[in-house]
C-alpha cells in the first residue's frame, strides 16, 4: 500500500520509521489545530461574558459613584495591559480613557452605536487591526445619563494561554513519537535483524557441505517457524543429497570390475574375429566402454578427492613443460574450431604434483574453454608464483559466468546457465578439478574477465 512511497532500495526500518513519524506528527499537528480553534473559541465565549460583566459592572459604579468611582475602580484592576476604558458623551467627546499603548492602534469607534436606545442596552463586536499582532473585543453600553462606556480586552492573555497550551502539546507529541518508536526497535530488533540473519545464511547455502541453516534465536515465532520448515526442508535435501551421492559412489564402484570384463570380452572379439562387420562392432564398442569407465573413474576420483582419499604420486613437475605439452596436444582442437590456443611464458616452477591428475585437471579447463569460447575468440593458458606454490590460469573470450553460479558450477552435477544444450555433459569436469586441487591442498576458482569471458585458475602449493 505505501511501497510507492519509498526508494525501492529504502531500509525497511526506515520505511516504518518515516511512515510512523508522519502519522504522528499528522496527528500532532492536527490535533493542535483542533484543540487551538477549539479553546480559542471557548476564549473568546469567556472574553464576551468578561467584557458584559465588566460593562455592567462599571455602568452601576458610574450610576453611584460618577466617573471618579470608574476611574478608581479600573486602576486599581489588574490587567491594564489587556483591558481598555473609554467614556464618551452623547456629542463623542472622550471623557475618560485609559488603555495601553498596544490598545491605542486599533480603531476605537468615536460615536456611539445606534442601537442603543435606553439605559443598559449594550452591544458586543470584534476589531482586528492589521499593524497589530491581536484582535479587540470590544463592548459598549448606554448609562444613566445618556453617555456610552466602551470597554476593550485584548487577546493578548488569550494568545498567551494558548500558546502555551500548543507548548505543552507539541511536548506531548515530542514524547508520543519517542514512544512510538518504540514499536520500530522491536521491529528492527525481532524482525529485521533475524531476516538479515537469514540472508547471511542463505548466502552460505551454496557451500559444498551444504550444513548451513538458518538461525533467528530472537526472531518472533512466526519467522522461527519458517526457519524451522525451511531448516527441516534442507535436512531432507541434503539427507537425499548424500544418499544419491553415495549411491552413485558404491554404483561407480561396482560398475568398474563390470565394465573391465566386459572390455576384456569385447578385446578378444576385436582380436579374433574374421568377420570385418563384428571387428568394427568391437571396436566401437571398446570406445564405449572406454568412455563410461573413464566416467565411473571421475566420479571416483571425486570421491576420494572430496574425501581426502586420493592417492597421490608425487613427481617434481615443471609447470612450464606440463603446460606447454598440454598447448600442443589441444592446438590442432582449437584450429578447428576457429579459436586461437596460446600459452604465455612464465617464471621457471616446479612443483611436487601428480603429473597425470594435474594434467587431467587442466585439460578439463581446456575442455571446457573450447567448448564455450565462440569462434573467433581466444584461449590463454599461462601461470604465475605465488608464495612457494604456483596458480595456473586458463582464460577465454566466452560468455563469462554468472556471479551467483561461480562457486555452483564446482558442485557434482551441476552446470553454469552457459551451457546449453549444444555442451553435453552432466556436470563432473569442474567438481573433478576441484577433486585434484584439494586432494593437493590446494583451491580452484574462477573470475570473469574486464573485457569478456571467464579466468579458471588452480592454486597449488609446492608439495612435500
């Protein structure tokens, strides 16, 4: 209803912040108007009962005791600087007067109203003058002898009194809106930050261990109970994550003595056969089962990378030679499709690796940088120190990866938005890099490129 109102990107404890200090300072404001036109109306009913007793009163003190008793009485009175006397005879000469200097300004009528027939007639009106800053209530009545007495009252104490009265109402509402932040805290406090919590999270989610939850100890119950089903939701997912993982293991390690008999069989077929039809038929068949036992050896290979359970055989390896020979053998690939294979010179290295995973971990990447960089474009290998280890890079000139993919596409089966249907694949060349890397101790990463495309690296240390 009032998301309108707001920046898209605005805080939420901000939006209720603001929101909760317009509604009350709204009703601050139009509460003081009502209460100031409500007892300045009730001021001015007092000022007009004030001005027909005091006209009333001097009219029977004049009638008694003459203009002396009038003039005694009112000086004797104490708001001289509010209220005003005038005497004035049936001709409007001013017999007597006394009011203040503020009083002076307003325009006193100098003749007396025509309505005032007979003795006690009185009549009430209202002066505002516009050089000065409050308005006269005025009244007059006719004495004994004929003469009128005018007397005036300013709003002067009246405006003083409310003024004071918006004073204390403005404090009021200064000590409301104080208490109505109140409900913003609890706000910010039980929800937003439990919520922020959430997201912190959330954002873990993608982690390989895929144990993160989300925790809101303060949270008020209804967020308690969402975390609560979407914590039991990822308990059942990583649960049947980590069955289909294991299933898979145990159904890659039980296809692997399967398949080499069956290589075995198809071998002696190939080598014995006359019929050429059943020799290419073996042949092809080999390749087959060449191709899924080297599928069955990935995933096992993961595994026990995953694990640490990877057997190494470490052999000092120049990084240089391993990278230039692996240029070589994929140049004629990158030929025909259009694509510019190159490797940049760097700092002579060796590394103590396995030279046979190392070197299938980085064919992976130039498998993958083939198969995603359009034609046309380029590939770089090169590398680089970094403390007593190494950092191989492989960039490319392709589509880049999605920032919210980039730690994703590393996870068994999983592949990045780029790869289409015209990449098969099921998703186990980055998450066997991976494998290879940390079964060396090391980490794998990617970055996109200033000006297009994607950098994989492999960091390794120098091995013992």
């Amino acid at each position: 209803m009032f998301s309108n109102l707001w920046p898209e990107k605005m805080p939420s404890q901000w939006r209720l912040s603001l929101l909760m200090g317009l509604i009350v300072g709204s009703s601050i404001a139009l509460t003081i108007l009502l209460v100031r036109a409500a007892v300045n109306q009730d001021l001015r009913r007092a000022d007009q009962a004030v001005i027909l007793d005091d006209l009333v009163g001097y009219a029977a003190i004049y009638a008694h005791t003459g203009l002396r008793g009038v003039q005694d009485v009112f000086s004797a009175g104490q708001h001289a600087d509010s209220n005003g006397i005038r005497i004035m005879d049936q001709a409007g000469h001013i017999l007597y007067e006394q009011m203040s200097e503020a009083m002076r300004d307003y325009p006193w009528p100098i003749v007396a109203p025509t309505d005032l027939h007979k003795r006690g007639d009185t009549q009430q009106s209202a002066i505002a003058f516009d050089t000065a800053p409050y308005h006269l209530s005025l009244g007059a009545i006719r004495l004994h002898d004929g003469n009128t007495l005018w007397f005036g009252r300013s709003s002067v104490e009246a405006e003083r009194y409310l003024s004071n009265i918006q004073n204390h109402l403005w404090l009021a509402g200064i000590m409301a809106g104080l208490v109505a932040m109140l409900p913003v805290l609890w706000y910010s406090y039980d929800v937003i930050h439990p919520i922020k919590a959430f997201t912190a999270s959330a954002k873990r989610l993608h982690l390989p261990e895929g144990e993160v939850r989300l925790i809101a100890p303060t949270a008020i119950p209804e967020l308690k109970t969402l975390a609560s089903v979407i914590n039991a939701g990822l308990d059942q997912i990583l649960s049947l994550t980590r069955e289909l993982q294991s299933t898979n293991d145990q159904l890659a390690h039980e296809l692997r003595t399967p398949l080499a008999r069956i290589r075995g069989n198809l071998e002696a077929l190939h080598d014995h056969t006359d019929s050429p039809l059943a020799e290419d038929a073996a042949a092809r068949s080999l390749e087959e089962i060449d191709r899924a036992a080297q599928l069955v050896q990935s995933i096992l290979t993961i595994r026990a990378g995953d694990h640490g359970a990877l057997r190494l055989h470490r052999q000092a390896t120049p990084v240089s030679d391993l990278l230039e020979k692996l240029v070589d053998l994929f140049t004629p690939a990158a030929e025909d499709r259009g694509l510019k294979l190159s490797v940049v010179p760097g700092l002579d290295l060796m590394l103590n690796v396995d030279r046979e995973l190392l070197t299938q971990a980085v064919a992976n990447l130039l498998d993958n940088a083939l198969a995603y960089t359009p034609k046309g474009g380029g590939i770089i290998v090169h590398w680089h120190g970094e403390g007593t280890g190494a950092v191989i890079c492989v960039d490319d000139t392709g589509p880049g990866v999605h920032p919210e993919e980039m730690h994703m596409i590393w996870e068994r089966y999983n592949r990045g938005s780029a790869a289409i249907s015209r990449h098969p694949g099921i998703g186990l060349g980055l998450s066997l890099v991976r494998a290879i890397a940390t079964a060396h101790s090391g980490m794998v990463g990617v970055n996109n490129r200033e000006l297009g495309g994607a950098s994989f690296w492999i960091r390794l240390p120098q091995g013992v």
